[in-house]
C-alpha cells in the first residue's frame, strides 16, 4: 500500500497529532471564540481555553474508566462542540474514533458498531432506541450525553466536564502520533454494507492545513458547519482548517433550516461555508436574500455541481462558489478551483491539491494525455490507511502507490480536472451516497418480489433520486406504501426509492434489463425512465 515513513521523510510537520495542534492553538487563542454551538434559541460559545479544558475533562475520565491507546469508541451525537470535545480527549490517548450517522436505523447502526467493536459507545438521548440491542452487551459500555435530561439507567457524560471554574491549561501526555489512526468514517459499500475509511492523524493534519492555505483562512475566518460531523466534509473544511489558523466555527446542533441561512451568516460573521450543490438549489428557490458584508466564499463538493445553479448563486448573491473533488478516502478534498476568482473554471473540479498528486490512469495504470478520459487516482498524505476489515477491497484501490478512486474523468491542458461520471452505480441524493444493492438486499426480502433494480435518476434539487423496478411473481400487484412502509425498517429514510415502477405496467419493457452473462443494466433502465416515465411521474 502506501509508503507512510517515505510521506512523512518528504514532508516537516508542524503539529505531531491532532492533540498537538489543540493545544498550540489554545496557547495562541486563549480568549478567543472559538466554537458556537446553536440549539434552537440557545447559544452556546466556548472559548479556546474553555473547549481545551473541557477536552482534558473527558480525557481524565477515559482514563480512569480503563479506556487506553488504540481502544474504540463510536459517537452517535449531533452537530455541536460536544461532538469534538469528546473525539479530540478520545484522539489525545491515541483512542480511535468512529463517529456514526444517527440517521440510519437500528439495523445499520448494529452492522456499524459490530464492524468497528467499540469498547463504548457515546449516544445523545435523542436516539437512545438506536442502542437498545446494546444494552445486554457486556463487552460495550454505554454512556449518555444530554444536558438537559437525566436518564437514571445511564451515565451522564455531561458531568464530567460541566463545571471547568477550577481547570487550568495544562499539556498531556500526548499518546497519539502522526502515524496512529484517528477516526474511522463509514461509507456506503457496493456490496450493500457501508465501508469503514480509516483516516490518521497524518490524513487530517495534511487536508486540514492544505485546505485553510488554499483558501487563506486567517484568525478571522468564521466557518458555519452545515454538513453532519459524521461526514469528513463536517469534519475537515468547516472545523478542522479554520482550528489550523485559530479561527471559529459555528454548529447547528438541529438540521438547519436554510430559511435562516443568511441570518446565521450575517448574525455571527461568517466567512466561509462547504456545501453540497443541494444547498445552493435550496437556497436559490427562497426568497431571502443575503444581508452580510463579511461571506468571502462558499466551498462545494460531493457531488456534482450544475453549471447553471453555480452562475445563478453567484450573480444573485454576490458569493464565489469553489467546486472541489474529493471522497472519504482522501479525507476530504484533494483538488479545487482556484482562490482567484478570475482563474476558476465553472464545471471544472479544480486543480490538485499540494498534499497530494492526481492523475488520470488508463486500465493498465499508465496516466493518460490532456483530453483523454480514465480513472482518477490519487496519493499523498491525505490518503487514507485502509479499509476496515475488508483487506480484498484494500487490494483493489491500492495499486502501484494509487488510490484508484472509482470516478472517471479528464485533466486539461492546464491542469484542471473533470468528471465524468462514477466507474460503479452510487447513486448520490443530495449529497447522501446511495448504492443500488444495498435497497434491493432489502425489496428482495419482501413476499411476492421475483426480481428488482433500483437506478439513480436525475433530479433538479436532490442530484439525483433512487427509482425502484420491481418484476413481480405472476405480475401480481402490490400495494407501494406496503413496500416504502417495508424498506423503511431496515434503511435511513433518505435511501427509500421517491418512486416505484412495477414492470408489469410497462407497455414495453416487462422484464428487467440485463445482459449476455446476466448483468443488471441499470443504465438502460435510467435511460428508458427519462425517455417514457419522468413526465408522467412528476
């Protein structure tokens, strides 16, 4: 795989772990805002000084409840400081962190935690039923967090670190290194079950600081976190840069409500955000306009971004958008569109990040020539460790020192990259990664179900929709709520397919499409949805 001690031999680092860098931040900043945290018509600031404190708080008790370098945890918290607070005591002891998407059900939470097997698991009370087949499980400590409510069955982890009056500032032991792994971020897999990126101390070190000098984030950068802390586009562009110059983030511990978007801008100063392309659709179909003075840019990426919502967001408000590329397994990005707005390129993904090299490779691995297309592949120090567990995947992506990525596309004369499209069928909703398999493992369970494919279907605002094809035994009929109502115990509602066809009711096409050797064609399926369906199911 990769070469680790060779990156590190080619590269001085300022900061030897996360913690590290924590605490040099917290020495420069003391009094200075540093996390915002809004909960409803609560606001909720802490200083430097104050987040480092409490961070050291938590540690203690991870300590003295026998938690230890290379020990486990899972988060199932909402976007807030409390989140970091926790994962940065948890990374100070070398302890390896797996923040989880609380929007998925039980049953995928379940496959997550045993996938990981974590010595705890840390859970707001909001999704305590997400955790109740833990609760009889020897092996995993269950702890709450709430600052309002007391759940007598369980520790409150709030406690800890609720009064800091008597703290002082005060440097670990710092168990961790640029070597050790630092969080595992859970991805959807083609085989149906989410793929767990282990990213390092080295992979978030390298993206943070080259996304903050790629931008030129100052002490004064505000950030407004919009997207989940469960995601490394949460994670790295919106906390991780603007903590490496000794700016601020503001959190919406709720989803937001993009009616209150440039509210939040103007009322708390913000100078950047990193958005899917959803969010500017969203914000482009409201009639509120922007009322700051102070928003410099808006970083955009995880999916692909449409040329004309780009150029409508940016003559109405006023705000460059910075299309970038990058996935899971790079930390977050590795390529962007130029700081200087005149060298942009609209439909472009940017030119490549100094932490890491891109090319286009052919199938033999050999980069290719401006204009033509192949896979984009990546190395550097942003690429992640390794899948968890999953050791025939790890040999696929890497070879000859590559990442392969999955994502085709082209390089131009000048260095900029385009994509193409996806090598397999992700089906991306809204940012939200969607693989085919994993929603028809489930319709096929249900009775009377012969045959089934689910295809990503274009979609103005979402990106792209799931569209589930169902052959029936005997072309019986089935009612389709039964089905939603079905889909909906097993999967995150964002997966559940926007629309059902049962092929029975087609005029011309009966049966699902495949080809000589029995492959699913979902793309004949897309294609005949778009040409027959799209306007009759609007």
């Amino acid at each position: 795989m990769k070469k680790y001690q060779e990156l590190k031999d080619n590269k001085v680092f300022r900061y030897k772990s996360l913690y590290d860098l924590l605490y040099k931040k917290t020495i420069e900043n003391l009094d200075k805002d540093f996390t915002i945290s809004i909960n409803n018509d609560n606001i909720d600031i802490l200083k430097y000084c104050d987040f480092f404190k409490k961070t050291n708080k938590i540690r203690e008790y991870f300590i003295s409840i026998g938690l230890k370098k290379h020990s486990i945890i899972n988060l199932i918290l909402p976007n807030s400081a409390d989140l970091l607070l926790i994962q940065y005591a948890a990374l100070s002891l070398g302890i390896l962190v797996v923040p989880v998407n609380y929007n998925l059900t039980a049953k995928e939470i379940e496959y997550i935690v045993n996938d990981s097997k974590p010595e705890m698991i840390i859970f707001d009370v909001d999704f305590i039923n997400k955790i109740k087949s833990f609760e009889q499980n020897p092996g995993i400590k269950l702890i709450a967090f709430s600052k309002n409510i007391q759940i007598s069955s369980y520790f409150n982890l709030y406690d800890v670190y609720s009064d800091i009056s008597d703290e002082v500032i005060e440097y670990k032991e710092d168990f961790a290194s640029l070597d050790d792994k630092a969080l595992i971020i859970y991805t959807s897999g083609t085989s149906g079950n989410p793929k767990g990126c282990i990213l390092t101390h080295m992979n978030l070190l390298s993206d943070g600081e080259a996304i903050a000098e790629w931008f030129k984030f100052d002490s004064n950068t505000r950030t407004l976190c919009l997207l989940p802390l469960f995601h490394n586009n949460g994670q790295v562009p919106t906390f991780l840069s603007p903590l490496w110059v000794g700016g601020s983030t503001i959190f919406n511990r709720e989803s937001i409500n993009f009616v209150r978007f440039w509210d939040l801008v103007y009322e708390f100063s913000v100078t950047w955000s990193s958005v899917i392309p959803t969010i500017l659709s969203i914000l482009l179909n409201l009639n509120n306009e922007r009322k700051d003075s102070t928003m410099k840019g808006i970083i955009c990426g995880g999916a692909l971004l449409p040329s004309k919502v780009q150029t409508e967001f940016e003559k109405r408000f006023g705000v460059p958008i910075f299309e970038g590329y990058g996935l899971t397994e790079t930390t977050s990005f590795s390529s962007f569109n130029p700081l200087i707005i005149e060298d942009r390129i609209v439909g472009s993904v940017g030119k490549t990040l100094p932490v890491n090299c891109m090319e286009i490779l052919d199938e033999e691995g050999k980069i290719l020539h401006a204009g033509e297309i192949g896979e984009i592949c990546i190395r550097g120090y942003n690429v992640f460790y390794e899948y968890n567990k999953l050791p025939k995947q790890n040999q696929r992506v890497f070879r000859d020192d590559w990442f392969h990525s999955g994502d085709y596309g082209y390089k131009d004369d000048s260095g900029f990259f385009y994509i193409k499209g996806r090598k397999d069928d992700l089906i991306i909703r809204g940012g939200e990664n969607i693989y085919p398999r994993e929603i028809e493992n489930v319709v096929y369970m249900y009775p009377g179900v012969k045959d089934c494919a689910v295809a990503g279907i274009t979609h103005k605002i979402m990106g792209e929709e799931p569209v589930l094809f169902i052959e029936t035994i005997d072309n019986k009929s089935i009612e389709k709520l039964d089905i939603i109502n079905f889909i909906a115990k097993y999967l995150a509602k964002y997966k559940i397919p926007s629309k059902i066809i049962f092929m029975h009711d087609l005029a011309d096409m009966k049966n699902i499409p495949k080809g000589p050797t029995n492959k699913l064609l979902r793309k004949n399926l897309k294609i005949y949805y778009e040409k027959n369906l799209l306007n009759k199911n609007k």
